[in-house]
C-alpha cells in the first residue's frame, strides 16, 4: 500500500499533470477556440468590415439619389434625366446642361 502511495505522488501526479498541460497547449493552439480559430475569425471580420464599407457607400449614393426625387424637394435636372432615360430619349454621348448654365450662357453678352 504505502508503494502505490509512493508511486501515485511521484510518477502518476506528474504524468497526468503533464498530460494535463499538453492537452491545454493542443486546446490553445489547434482546438475551437484556439489561437489559429482567432486568426481566422479576425481575417473573415476585416472581410465583413470592407463588405459593409462598401454596402454603405452604395446605400448612401441611393440614399442621395431618393432624396433627389423626392416629390417635396425635386431637382429639375435629375427628374429630366430619369424622364429621358425610361422615355427612351436619352443616348450615350448626350451632353445634358442644367437649366441655370442655359440661361447663363444665353444672358452672355455676344461678341
């Protein structure tokens, strides 16, 4: 008895506390929630943050868009193009001039 006694404090404890520290280690490097699965995780959150960057530069340029066709506050020059372009008027290569530029240039003195 007293020999199992001897052998369990100095060959058994230190094995399993070893083999104890090795598993942590492996859990820590390879397992789930490990330092590689960190990695990853922090590369697909950089990829998610340029998605969503670029979503919302899209969603602002629409959000700027509606807000020019709203009936309340409407730009004669955008509701001009949008009326050509589903009216079939409109061709690549048109050079569209806002009204104000017109009359600027007609109220020019002629040389």
């Amino acid at each position: 008895m007293r020999r199992l006694g001897a052998f369990a404090k100095e060959v058994a404890l230190p094995a399993l506390f070893a083999c104890w520290i090795a598993y942590l280690a492996y859990g820590a490097v390879a397992g789930a929630a490990s330092y590689r699965t960190l990695r990853g995780l922090n590369a697909e959150i950089a990829a998610h943050k340029t998605e969503l960057a670029e979503i919302s530069a899209r969603r602002a340029a629409l959000q700027k868009r509606a807000e020019l066709l709203n009936p309340k506050s409407l730009d004669p020059d955008v509701v001009d193009e949008r009326v050509r372009a589903v009216l079939g008027y409109a061709r690549p290569g048109d050079i569209v001039l806002p009204r104000s530029e017109i009359e600027r240039l007609l109220e020019q003195p002629k040389r």
